[in-house]
C-alpha cells in the first residue's frame, strides 16, 4: 500500500521545492513555482489526509516527481 501523506507535509514539501502559498479559498490552497523553466501551479487541498490520486494530481500540476516530494519531506 502506498505512503500517504498530510497536506501539511505534502505544503512543506513543496515549499523546500521553491513553492510559495498564492491564495487560499475554503480549504483549498493555491501554490506557485518555477519548475524547469515554467510556471507551475497546483492547487491542494487542506485536508487531514491526501488521497493517493489527489497526491498524483498535485505532483503533475507542479511537475514534481514522487521522489522529490519524498525527498522533501
């Protein structure tokens, strides 16, 4: 079974990646980034728990591979 993670951890992660918070609406939170040369935003949800396909849909907004984000963490 894969690894989950909080949305705290999944933020932090991000962050160290060069991710800063842009705006927050409800529970969710918007974070932007230079990836390779580009823009990247990606929007998480601030909950307790990130399901395993939200987690994947963050990592592809934010062009972020799941072993940089474990790296991060």
């Amino acid at each position: 079974m894969p690894k989950r993670y909080t949305a705290k951890q999944v933020l932090k992660a991000l962050h160290r990646l060069g991710f800063s918070e842009v705006t927050k609406k409800g529970s969710h939170l918007k974070v932007r980034g230079i990836r390779d040369g580009k823009l990247q935003t990606a929007i998480i949800p601030m909950h307790r728990e990130v399901a395993i396909g939200t987690l994947s849909s963050i990592l592809r907004q934010a062009n972020v591979t799941k072993q940089e984000l474990e790296d991060n963490i």
